[in-house]
C-alpha cells in the first residue's frame, strides 16, 4: 500500500513541475531559515562550554533596587555576592567574576580592542576552560594582587602574531602590562557571561571592588553538590535577599534571584514575566509566522490537485477506498512531498550553515547542524505534512465519487 | 443477484426538482447479462450508479445477494464494493501516473492481500484480456481499446460476483467494441459473473441476455 502511495506521489510531484518547484522550494527555504536559527539557539544556549557543570549551577546576574520614585537594576556589586551569597549554606562553591568590559591597547601602532573580565580563583575551578598553554593564576597570586593574566587563543594571536607560546610573556592592556599565566579555547560573544579576551585577577581591579554599593559590576555562579540542591540554593537565595537591609531610604525592594543557565540568559529585568517566556513566545510566534505561508500555499495547491485527480478519487472510492483510507493516502502522499522538501532543506542548511561560518558573522560560534537541530527539523517538517495536508485531504475525502467520476 | 425496488432519484437546486428514476423495480438474476438502454439524460447512468451502491436513491430499496443496503455506513459501502462489485466505465477512469499492473492492482489494495497476491491476480486478470505484455506500459501509452481492457482487467481482479459496465463500448470503434464485448460474454459465460451493461448500441444489447429500455426515468421496457 505505501509503496503504491509512494509510487503516485512521486508521479504527481514530476507531472506538475512547477507547482513541484513552488512546493519545494517554500518548504525547504522555510526549512533551512528554522534549521539555522535553531543551530543558533542551540550553539548560543546549548553548549556548554566551559561551564560543563551548568545543570547544577544557578547565575545571579541582576541585582535590582526599587523604590516610589527610583528603580534601578543592573549586575550587583562584589562586595554584595561575597557578603551575602558568599554567606549562603548548601553551594559546593561560588565564583565572582566582572562582567566584559572594553579596552583598547596599541601593538606596533596597530591598535587591539580588548574585553577583559575580573575573576576570583574560584573561577578556574567552577569553569572548565581548556587551556591551550600554561594555567589560570592560583589564590596565592590573586591574594598578592600579581599582575598576571589567562588570554584567549585569538588574543594570543592578534597581540603577539603566530608563536608557539606566550606564557610568561607581558600583555599590555589599559596601560597596565599583566603576565600571561595561561591561554585558553576561544569563547563567542554570545556567551556573553562568560567570554573575554582577557582575564585578570579581581584584586588588581583598578575600580573598588571592595565599595559597599550593592549594585556593579559583578556576577556570580553557585555551584551546587547536586542537581536537587539546586531548588534549595535557589529559595535560600531568595529568603537571604529578603532580608537584606535596604541599601538607603530611597528604596523599598531588593529584587536578585539565583537562576538556570538559560533563564539568566535571558533574564530581561521584568519580574512579571520570565525572560523564558518572552524568549519562547518571540521564537513560537516567529516560527509560527514564517510557516504560515508556505503551509497556506500548500494548502491551496493541495486543493488544486485534489480537483486535478478527482478521477482517481472516484476510481478509488469505487473500487473500496473508504473516505478514511483516502485521507491517510492523501496525508502519507504530503508527509514525502514534505520530507523530500525537508531533504533539501537540511542539504541547503548544511551548505548555508558553512558559509555563515566561513564569513565568521559571529567570532567563534561555530554552527553545525546536530541530532538536536536535525530532529527539531524532521519534526517541523512532519508538522508541516500534517497541517497542509488534513485539511485538503478531508475535503477531498468528501467528494462524492459520481461527482468526482464526472468532472474528468 | 440485484433486487431494486421502487426506486426514486429526484435531484434538487433550488429552483427545480428533477425526477431522474420513477418507481424502478428490477431483479437481476446471478449470472445473468443485462443491458439498459434508452436515450441520453432517461437515468441509465444513474440507475447503475445506484446499483453499484454509487449514489443513494432518494427513494426504495436496494438489495445485493442478501444484503440490505441503504443504512450501510462509508466505510462498511467501501468494503462492500470491493468485494462484491467491479466497475468499468466509458471513458475508462485509469490512474495515468500509475503503470497498467498498479491500475489493476488497485482494488486489492484496499484488502488484506500481500505484494505477491496482488501481482498475481492482476497477472491473471491482464492475461484474461490479452494484455499480460503491457504491464509496464502507461495507460497514455496503450490505445483506446487496450485501456477499456485494462479498466476490465481491473474490474475483474478482486474476482466479483457482479460488474457494472457504463457504456463500455460507447468511446471505441466498432471492431473495438466487439472486441470488448467478447471478453465481457466471456466472463459472464466462463465465470458466470453478473453483468449489468449500460448502452446505447442495440447491436451489443442484443447479445445480452436481457435487455431493460429507460424513458425519461421510467422502466419502459
């Protein structure tokens, strides 16, 4: 039987070519724009480089002061994480690390943007970068406010060219020459918590990070001992920011919440609504609206081929097709068109998907087409099949076969 | 075989209300070959189309074999063609996207058979035509008799008891149209199939065994 709907479905695909084409070329195009983005979600949220522990970490990323006249928010201070999450119980471990910040530095006249970043020592442990040379700089240094720094690998080669090893070597930075202790695997910006071309130690911090102003610079990551400290972490946070004074009478509120990965990631401020959702709801209603048309103008050519074969409809019916037998054959039929579609697709994202990475849109976000991206792929196009073809599909099964039989 | 009694079709728009069948009661013996016969727009058509389980009369009752079957649902219709009833209509109705073993496998389809079986039957039903040699062919590819043939061959495989022919000859030349007819006493002698034949040739009605004449949808005859 499915060979048979095999069979007709490719005969009627090479007899209308150019619906064919239009068909195709609406589902596969569709297809491979998903296939990217989802390759970019899945590259900007779903790797896990370098905190492979991330399912039981939670980020606090937002330190938020309300009150009647002011609101402020932004990253908290040091001296607030060390104080208070510091003092929290269930975490293995925390890290305190500065957000990116710009520089620029001039080697040979030739001037170099470079974004460093604060950590604590703490930080290499929590993290697992992959050092290409050399290691991060230890407690020891960091209490001795030694000026050493762990660079990136593009860093490394943009500062001092294509030499073998850089440890040891001086990186000029802000007027300030910092000893390069280790070099690490590149990171995207989008990773933007973590990513950095430099970084240093927080006690040569040239702002005070010892201020006692509860909003600045700073994040942190708790490290719990196991996923199902995390939920426990999460309230003891949220219980211990309760009960932080305020900061000055001109606010009422202190708003910081100990987050997954994904949910700091996309933390937009708003309390009401979660950054997931906004996320899920932008993406939802942008994938939604890009398969709208290419599912409608399935739907009207699906209709139009229906009147075309409404012989065979007949014939079908006559000889003991019931209307349900002829709904699955018409939505097994779509289900290849949309599959051959997908098929093209995924080879027009492979080829999409290398020259975005050749043109390096983004430094070091390498995207690849994996299970993950290649499933979300299969499943839109089976949703695809389905959607465009139930409906045609139904009205052909309502034909009424002397009418049909009639109207070649 | 076939027992219709006094049945109606009455096809409404909203200005007009046409009588197509007035009060038609008709028994068609098992193994016999009867032809209907009248001018164009009598219901010839639609009388077969109702026999066939096609169309629904608006009115009586249709019996076939033992089978009462006005409240028969889609599905249990659907079923009841394919095992009981083959069609072969005027202008043939092949499936052109698919070769000449595909078309008359079609009715197998919808039983529970296997590959083998299927090919099989076709096999032997091509034979029975003559045509076991075009079965790679398209039916663009054969001429207008070879794909009334083809239509027989697929009324036949699924080996029912009964076949509904619409002018079988009507779109082919006279030593065409002997040559279907042949095939189709044939199988009415060999088989002892059931054969309800419409057409407007006299000369193929006479080699029925009955022949029926439709006037302005009455039995006149």
């Amino acid at each position: 039987m499915l060979k048979n709907y095999f069979k007709i479905a490719i005969a009627v695909l090479r007899r209308r070519k150019f619906f064919t084409f239009i068909s195709l070329f609406g589902i596969s195009f569709t297809l491979t724009t998903l296939i990217i983005l989802s390759a970019f979600i899945d590259r900007v949220i779903g790797d896990d480089y370098p905190d492979k522990k991330r399912d039981r970490s939670l980020y606090i990323v937002r330190m938020e002061e309300i009150g009647k006249d002011n609101h402020s928010s932004t990253t908290p201070s040091f001296s607030f994480l060390d104080r208070y999450a510091g003092s929290l119980k269930t975490p293995e471990k925390m890290t305190i690390f500065s957000r990116y910040n710009g520089t620029n530095t001039y080697v040979n006249n030739k001037k170099i943007a470079i974004n460093y970043k604060y950590t604590d020592a703490n930080y290499w442990d929590i993290l697992e970068y992959q050092f290409l040379e050399g290691k991060p700089f230890t407690q020891q240094q960091l209490d001795n406010q030694e000026k050493v720094a762990v660079i990136s690998a593009d860093m490394k080669k943009e500062y001092f060219g294509d030499i073998p090893s850089v440890v040891g070597k001086y990186i000029e930075a802000d007027n300030v020459q910092y000893r390069v202790s280790g070099v690490v695997k590149n990171l995207p910006v989008t990773s933007y918590m973590l990513y950095s071309d430099i970084y240093l130690p927080y006690t040569i911090s040239k702002s005070n990070y010892k201020d006692k102003a509860y909003r600045g610079d700073y994040m942190a990551i708790l490290l719990a001992r196991s996923k199902g400290d995390l939920s426990k972490i999460h309230d003891e946070y949220e219980q211990l920011v309760s009960k932080v004074p305020m900061e000055s009478t001109e606010f009422n509120q202190i708003i910081s919440h100990a987050n997954s990965y994904v949910a700091s990631y996309v933390d937009t401020g708003n309390e009401k609504k979660s950054g997931v959702v906004y996320v899920l709801t932008a993406i939802g209603s942008f994938v939604f609206l890009f398969m709208l048309l290419p599912t409608l103008n399935l739907v009207n050519i699906n209709i139009t081929r229906i009147m075309e074969r409404s012989s065979e409809i007949g014939v079908r019916k006559a000889f003991g097709a019931s209307s349900r037998t002829l709904v699955y054959q018409f939505i097994v039929e779509n289900i290849i068109l949309t599959l051959l579609g997908g098929i093209i697709g995924l080879i027009l994202s492979v080829i999409a998907l290398y020259f975005i990475n050749e043109l390096n849109f983004i430094a070091n976000l390498e995207l690849t087409v994996n299970f993950t991206v290649l499933f979300c792929g299969l499943l839109v196009c089976l949703f695809f099949g389905l959607l465009s073809g139930v409906y045609p599909a139904w009205r052909m099964s309502k034909l009424n076969v002397v009418t049909a039989l009639k109207a070649q | 075989m076939i027992r219709l009694q006094n049945i109606e079709k009455v096809y409404r728009t909203d200005t007009i209300e046409t009588l197509a069948l007035n009060s038609i009661s008709l028994d068609v013996a098992k193994g016999e070959f009867l032809s209907i016969m009248g001018p164009s727009g009598c219901g010839k058509s639609t009388l077969l189309n109702i026999m066939g389980l096609l169309d629904a009369p608006s009115k009586g009752d249709v019996r076939i074999g033992e089978q009462a079957t006005l409240h028969l649902s889609d599905k249990q219709l659907a079923h009841f063609r394919n095992q009981k009833l083959g069609f072969i209509f005027q202008s043939y109705h092949l499936i052109n996207d698919l070769q000449v073993l595909d078309n008359v496998e079609l009715p197998l389809l919808y039983r529970n058979t296997t590959a083998k079986e299927r090919k099989q039957l076709a096999t032997e039903a091509l034979e029975k035509v003559g045509l076991s040699n075009r079965i790679k062919h398209f039916p663009t590819q054969l001429s207008g008799g070879q794909r009334q043939r083809v239509a027989i061959a697929r009324a036949i495989a699924g080996r029912p008891e009964i076949i509904l022919a619409d002018e079988p000859t009507g779109n082919l030349d006279s030593a065409m149209g002997n040559e279907i007819m042949e095939i189709l006493i044939q199988l009415n002698k060999v088989d002892g199939t059931t054969i309800v034949m419409v057409t407007h040739d006299e000369n193929m009605a006479n080699k029925t065994h009955r022949l029926v004449r439709l006037f302005d949808g009455t039995q006149v005859q």
